[in-house]
C-alpha cells in the first residue's frame, strides 16, 4: 500500500512542485515569462539528461545531488531561452483551442470552396480568375449564383436590389426575384422540422407547395386539428448554422467595401456620373499643385516668419543678459543629471549585467581553478569536493552569462 501512494501520489506531486519551482526559477534567471507546458517538457527532458549522465553512480551523495539538480536547472533554462528565441511565449494559442481552431479553419476553408464551385458553375469563374468576360446575362448568372449560395448571399442579394442608385436596371430586376421568389426547400425536410417542433397531430393538412419563400422562411397554407385555415411560416432547416458559417467571414473587409459602396451611392444621387475615384485623384492632383505653386511658398514663409518675429525680438536683450553675466562672472549653469526616469533606468540595467557578467566571470575562473585541484576529501570515484564545488560554480556561472546574453538580445518595447 505504501509503495502505491508514493506512485500513485508522490511521484505526480514531486514532479508538479519541480515544474513549478523549474517555471519560476527560470523566470527570476531569466526574466521571461514561460508556460507551464513548455516547462514541464523542459524538466522531463532534463531529468532524463541528468538521469543519464549521472545514472551509472553506484552511490549517490548529497554533494552530487547538488550538481545533477544545478545540471538540470541549467538544461531547463537553457531548451527554454531557445524556445523563446524560436518561438515566443504567446506567439501560438494554447493546445486547449487548437482543436477548435482546426475545425473553424476547414469549415471556413469548405465553405470558401463551395462557395467557389457555385461561382464557377454559373459561369462567374473568369470574373474570379480576372480574364477577359462578357456581361451577357451576368445578372442572371449573379443572382443563381447568390441563391444557390445561401442565406446569407441571398440576403446580400436582397439589399442589393435596393440600391438602384449602384447597380443597373437589368441587376436591379434579377435581383428582386430573391426577395420572395426563392426555391422552396425540401418539402421532407420542412414537415420533419414541423412534426418536431409541434408534434405530428397539429395539423390535418397542410399544402406542400409554398405560398411564398424566402431567404430564411417560408409560408405554407395549413388547417388545424379544430378546423382553423391558418398559414404557417416555416424556417428553413440549417439555415441557422449556414448563417453563423458564413458570419465568420472578417466583417471588417464588409464593413469597408459597405462604407465605400454608400458613400459612392449617396454621391451619386446628390450628382448623377460622380466617379469617386477619378474626383479623388483630381483633388488630390489640385491640392498638391496649389501648395506647390510660388505664392503659396511665398504666403507660408510669411506666415512662419511672424510666428518667429517675437522671439526674434526678444533674442538680443537676452544675449545682452548672457554676456553680462559672463563679463561680471555671474553666469552658472544647473544641471541635474539622470533627471529622466529613462536614462536612471538605462544606467541601473546596464550596471546590473556589468555586476552579473562580472559575478559569473569570477564563478568562472574559480570554477576552473577548483576542478584542476586535486585536494579536498572524495565524495565519490575520482570526484573531490574541490571538484564539486568547482562543478557547482561553473553551473552558477553559465546561469549568469546565460542571463546577461538573454537580456542584451532581447528585443526592447
């Protein structure tokens, strides 16, 4: 029982206490912050290095224990100064919302498909692949095209059969007919979703053929069980779901083409044959000639010159003041250096990797001066204490140095 709770319980706990104590030594080392996930797969991979280097001492020692933790902590700290540098902390959702991710992706990626091959079918393709084309019954094939789309094209149709103003008579026309002259859906599809949301015995007939259809419902005549002639609108089925596909289009994209085609709209119906972008070139064209031209120089250098003419009135008193002072000796000059909270914050950061490149160059060269020493008692085969210390030091200062190059190479905000 006992081994069972130090697998079962220990070894889960002392590893989810060694992730957290690895994450934030690295972050006070390093000064970055690292997840969680990259943290743990940092450690495993270093007690697996460690385990390995160390695995074939036959008995272990507090001082070596010492030396295989400092030698994971700086695996740990060096794969994730790597991962930072390949891939920053934050650069790639969390795994929790890639699954998600992925199938927003290839149901945006089928819609954009299908969305294509109707196109195409109705012969829109050369409109999309930007070849030579004919306007022959490009109405037609534009409103077939939006229909067989879906709800939300054929609501786009709808409001484009409004603006008169935008589109020719002929589109104008085709337009239209999406407004209650959609095909029908499914008539087996329309009485499964009535018997399910009213239940089987709510009508003793009901007409097949609808009396109008539309982008999102249709009208059928029915009679009730008491008798009642009634006429029922029916949503479409799924038309929820192809509705909530199709919003994930970026609407920013709508949102500037919706802005431009009501402006040009609206200035075309204050002035019949206005094209905004041959009037916006135009003005753009007078507006730099106007200001380019010898009296428009002219009036800025003379607007500019007034605006200076009061300091340049008050110029000679004050130089009369400043040699004064200097023929009396009265002249000083205050000035306060590291005024700016920027420049203390400069110097104290480039004082502070001075202090840490100095500190792990020192653990350095004492690192190399106790592992070439032979003295000290044995703490195992052919290893010293001098050794270990020397081990232990050389670990602290690749930490250091390690900190200074991660924060020279850090790219500032």
């Amino acid at each position: 029982m006992g081994d069972f709770l130090v697998y079962t319980i220990g070894f889960p706990v002392t590893f989810v206490l060694l992730v957290l104590g690895m994450s934030l030594a690295a972050r006070r080392i390093l000064g970055l912050r690292v997840g969680l996930v990259r943290t743990a797969l940092a450690c495993l991979l270093a007690m697996s290095i460690a385990s390995g280097l160390f695995g074939g001492t036959t008995s272990p020692t507090t001082s070596l224990a010492t030396i295989q933790l400092g030698l994971s902590l700086l695996v740990v700290i060096g794969l994730l100064a790597f991962a930072e540098i390949i891939v920053p902390t934050g650069s790639i959702p969390p795994p929790t919302e890639w699954w998600g991710m992925a199938r927003r992706r290839i149901a945006r990626t089928r819609r954009y498909s299908r969305i294509t091959a109707i196109a195409v079918r109705h012969g829109l393709g050369p409109y999309l692949r930007g070849r030579e084309r004919s306007d022959i019954g490009l109405a037609r094939s534009l409103r077939l095209a939006l229909q067989d789309a879906g709800v939300t094209f054929v609501k786009l149709g709808q409001v484009l059969s409004t603006r008169a103003d935008l589109l020719p008579g002929d589109f104008v026309d085709e337009l239209s007919l999406l407004q209650d002259k959609v095909p029908p859906a499914k008539w087996d599809d329309v009485r499964a979703l009535l018997d399910a949301e009213l239940g089987p015995g709510a009508f003793t007939t009901i007409d097949p053929q609808p009396l109008a259809a539309a982008s999102i419902a249709q009208v059928h005549r029915a009679v009730l069980a008491t008798g009642a002639e009634v006429v029922v609108k029916v949503q479409r089925p799924d038309v929820r779901a192809v509705a909530e596909g199709d919003l994930d289009i970026p609407p920013e994209i709508a949102a500037v083409f919706r802005a431009l085609a009501t402006l040009e709209g609206t200035l075309g119906v204050l002035s019949p044959g206005f094209n905004i972008v041959v009037e916006s070139r135009a003005f753009a064209t007078e507006q730099i000639t106007e200001r380019l031209t010898p009296e428009s120089v002219r009036r800025t250098m003379t607007e500019e010159l007034q605006a200076v003419l009061p300091m340049l009135r008050r110029l000679p008193r004050r130089i009369d003041r400043i040699t004064g002072a200097v023929e009396q000796g009265r002249l000083s000059m205050s000035m306060r250096l590291f005024a700016d909270e920027r420049d203390r914050s400069f110097v104290t950061g480039l004082l502070h990797q001075v202090m840490l490149t100095v500190l792990g160059a020192t653990a350095g060269v004492m690192a190399v001066l106790l592992l070439g020493s032979s003295g000290g008692p044995q703490v195992a085969a052919d290893v010293g204490l001098h050794q270990v210390f020397g081990y232990n030091l050389l670990i602290i200062s690749v930490l250091l140095g390690l900190r200074v190059v991660v924060t020279v190479f850090r790219p500032r905000s």
